[in-house]
C-alpha cells in the first residue's frame, strides 16, 4: 500500500468528506459541552437584550422607547422575535445556563449548513478541520450569546438554497437574517448579480420585491408606531463608531479612524471592488464585459445563465468579504461571519494548503487579542484583504473550474 497516495487522497479528494464531516460535527458537539462546563460566561449583551424584550411584551412598540441597560434597540424585528422566544425559553434570560445549550445547538446546526455548502462546492477535506477549531467562534456563539449567531446561521442557510438555485426560498430566509442583523446586506450585490445571471432581469426585481415585503412584513407592528423611529434605529447607517472597540482599523490611529474622509474613503473602495469583481468575475459565466452584459440585460435579450455550486459560494463569500474588509469597525462578533468563510475563499484563491493554515492561524490569533493592538488590527485587514484580492487574483480558476453538467449535477475539469 502507498501510504503517501492514501494520505494525500484522504487530504484531497472530496468523496471523503461524506465521513469526515459528521466526525467533526461529533467532535464538535463534545466539545462545545466542554467548553459551557469549563468556562465561565461572559455577560456582554444578553442582558441587555433581555430587558429590551420586556418592553416589548409589556407591549411597547416605539423602536426609540426600547432600551436596556447598555444602550437602545439597534437591531431589526426579526431580533427581537428571535429573543422573545429566547427570553421564553430561558426564564425570562434567567437561565443563561440553557441559553448556552440552545446557542451550541444553533452553533451544531450552523455548523452543519456550513460543512454542506462547502461539499457541494467540492472543498476538499483539509479544509474541514479548521470549521471547528476556532477558539473565538465558539466564544461568540455559546459564551457571549450574541444575535450574530442567529444572523450566520440564516446566511449560510441562504446559502445552501442559492446554491440549488432555490432563489425565493434563499431570499425569504436572506432577507429574515437580514431582519436580525443588516450586516447580512453585504450579500446583497452578489445576490443580486446571481440571480440576474440565472433568471434574468424581471424575475430578479421580483426578489428584490419580496426581499422588501418580508421586511415590511416583520416590522409592521413597529412601523404602526414609530416608522421613522424604526429605521433609523434598526438600519442606523451614520452610527459613530468608538475607537476603542475596533478590531480592524485600530492601526490606522484614532483621529483618522473618527473622520469623514476616512469613512468616505472606504465606501469608494467598497464600490469601487464591487464594480471589479462584476465586470473581472461575477459575469465571467455570461462570457460578456459589463457593458455588454448590462446592455444585454436592459434590452431583455439575456437568457438563463447556468451556474455551479462552487461559483455561487465563491460570489457570495466574496461579496461578504469585500464589504467586512471596507467596513468602518469590527467588533469581534462579527467574526461569526469571518470564520466560516475563510477557508474557503482561500482555498478558492489557490493558496497551497500549509499556507492557508499559517493564515489561518495568524487570523485567529487577531481575533483572539483582546483589546485589539496596531498589530492585531493590520493582521485583520491583511487577512481580508489575502483573501478578497487572493480570489481576484485567481478568477480564472476561483470562479470556474467546477461546471454544471446536464441533469444538475456537477464535475470538476
């Protein structure tokens, strides 16, 4: 027997994931009882949650009337229907204990989503490992309790539905997640340009309809009371930001960090790489420039695109990582949506596999420094930015290589 022909194909051939997966899984469920065993919990928000979801069964409905001890209600409807049923569930947020146990069930089901998207994308097993072994993520989920959580769970879900081309399915569940935390609105470029590729121009307006009643729909009682009060608090776009909780920009310095120009710098270059990776890789599959494609397009001459699996991860994850890398400030929560998405997006960049996990590590150990640190802060945007530039760099091969076949199915060239 070659054991070195065993090995590599054990590390890289995707047919073992079929088994790999659930013994990660497994693996994980173990250890996510031993970490709520061992290590305290950490009140952040929950307490604060807590109180703003007594509000509002006491039957408050004016967003700016909702408030808890560290601060007011920021978060769309969809938060404050998820953690009714939390603040049910738990005693009235009493019973932390069994709020961790429903986070690390939330953790194991995200978990799971996740390991099948990156299946039907192909990801090889070397990957896997690196899906439970987050120190931070754990910490995010079942030690802190934050709504991020909730809000990764929902995307990945998204995901896995736009992957099988379930598009109205994906976006109610998108646009609920979005109703959590709007940081899933990163998405929405991707979204947007996929569901143009593969269903044209009429049916994608349609999505974009329903992306917007299903917020409507969820916030209507607030709406009734205070709609200005409501958006402005659930989707606050000129929220100031404190220096001291960054964990990205910290490098920069606090006077850069607090100024309009700065700000304004980074939505251009959002925009900007936005713009970039449409016309250099998302319509890659139409074989047409944007100009082309959008004249196309508006002229109603475009027909259905068929997309593979590992495409539509690698728009969507790109588009995330796009917006995180141009975002103003992380907190570490926001790591719930890093974490999961890394690996692939570096494996999709075609980083040779001890690399990744050096830069794996690397951000893990920023995320994991508290307070963040000049150092920290650089290592967090150099991730990011390895990884958003790393595809873009490798389009050719990040965005192709794994086409559909007739019947649905997929091969790999």
């Amino acid at each position: 027997m070659d054991w070195n022909h065993c090995a590599r194909d054990l590390l890289v051939n995707p047919r073992h994931t079929k088994w790999i997966a659930p013994l990660l899984v497994l693996g994980d469920v173990f250890l996510c009882a031993l970490i709520i065993w061992r290590i305290p919990y950490t009140e952040i928000d929950w307490t604060t949650y807590m109180q703003q979801i007594s509000l509002y069964i006491s039957g408050e409905r004016d967003y700016t009337l909702i408030k808890g001890s560290t601060g007011p209600l920021v978060y769309p409807a969809a938060h404050v229907y998820s953690y009714t049923i939390l603040y049910q569930l738990t005693d009235e947020g009493r019973n932390i204990l069994f709020g961790q146990i429903l986070f690390a069930v939330l953790y194991i089901a995200t978990l799971a989503v996740v390991m099948l998207c990156y299946r039907q994308s192909g990801a090889p097993p070397y990957l896997f490992p690196l899906l439970i072994l987050s120190k931070r993520l754990h910490s995010v989920f079942v030690l802190r309790l934050f709504n991020d959580g909730l809000a990764a769970f929902t995307m990945w879900v998204a995901i896995l539905l736009f992957q099988n081309k379930k598009w109205t399915s994906g976006v109610i569940v998108w646009s609920t997640g979005v109703a959590v935390k709007m940081t899933l609105l990163l998405l929405a470029p991707a979204i947007a340009v996929l569901a143009v590729l593969n269903l044209s121009l009429l049916p994608s307006l349609r999505l974009g309809v329903l992306a917007l009643l299903v917020q409507i729909l969820l916030a209507i009682p607030f709406l009734q009371a205070n709609p200005i009060g409501y958006l402005s608090r659930a989707f606050e776009l000129t929220r100031q930001f404190m220096f001291k909780w960054t964990v990205n920009w910290r490098f920069v310095g606090e006077e850069a960090f607090l100024s309009k120009r700065f700000s304004l710098a980074l939505l251009a270059l959002h925009m900007f790489l936005l713009c970039v990776f449409a016309a250099a890789a998302w319509l890659k599959p139409s074989g047409l420039t944007l100009p082309d494609f959008l004249r196309t397009v508006l002229q109603g001459r475009h027909r259905e695109t068929p997309l593979s699996r590992p495409f539509v991860t690698t728009v969507l994850l790109t588009s995330l990582a796009i917006g995180l890398l141009c975002a103003r400030s992380l907190h570490y929560q926001f790591f719930a949506y890093i974490s999961w998405a890394t690996p692939f997006l570096l494996w999709r960049a075609g980083i040779h596999p001890v690399i990744l996990y050096a830069l794996w590590a690397l951000q893990e150990w920023a995320w994991n420094t508290f307070p963040s640190t000049y150092s920290s802060s650089l290592v967090v945007i150099f991730s990011l930015a390895v990884q958003v530039f790393g595809v873009l760099v490798n389009r050719s091969n990040a965005f192709g290589g794994i086409k559909p076949k007739a019947g649905g199915k997929e091969h790999v060239n």
